[in-house]
C-alpha cells in the first residue's frame, strides 16, 4: 500500500497514510509500515521504529471506513509513549477494532 509523510512544523508531528505515494523514511522515525487483513478480517498494521540515539516520541493510530470516516476506537484515541533505544528496532503492532476499518493514519509526534 502507498504511504506518505507530511512534516507538520507547528508542532512537530508527522502523520504516515496508507492513501498517497512511497517515501523514504530515513528523515524520520519509521523504518517501515506493513499492513494485513488478519484471520479474524480486521486490518492489522506493524510499524518499526529505529533511531540511531535514545530518544522518546509518542504515536497513534487512527482508523478509517472505506468511505474516509474515522471509525471510533477508544483503545487507540490518546498517544502512546514509547522511548527508542539507540541502534534498536522498535516494533509497534496494532489491530483495528473492527472490520469496518479499511484505512489508517499514524500520528508521531
């Protein structure tokens, strides 16, 4: 699926879509994005961080219908903190609440 960054220079935050072009990561965070339908029919996403020093960010994931209408998710509504050790990946998986959800955005900021 295609992906894309928008550098959001007000506060910091970048936001990675399945909906747009391939980009590189390297100026950020994320090594990489996968996604899956999994056995249950729910849309599934890995993301893995890396970062070459120790460092903290915080992530979310919103989730949307096949027509672009957030799909309520209270487990996923507020950030999450994770903190990167330096040299080491960092995997995040994260599993929609239900079946109407075809799209997602990440939030890091």
């Amino acid at each position: 699926m295609k992906k894309i960054i928008f550098s959001l220079l007000l506060n910091c935050m970048l936001l990675v879509s399945q909906d747009t072009l391939d980009v590189n990561f390297k100026h950020t965070n994320v090594k990489s994005v996968k996604e899956r339908i999994n056995n249950a029919g729910l849309l599934e996403v890995q993301i893995i961080f890396y970062s070459s020093v120790d460092k903290k960010l915080s992530y979310k994931i919103e989730w949307f219908d096949k027509d672009g209408f957030v799909v309520k998710n209270t487990i996923d509504r507020n950030y999450k903190n994770i903190r990167l050790l330096a040299k080491q990946e960092y995997i995040i998986q994260n599993i929609a609440s239900n079946k109407e959800a075809k799209k997602y955005k990440i939030y890091i900021k």
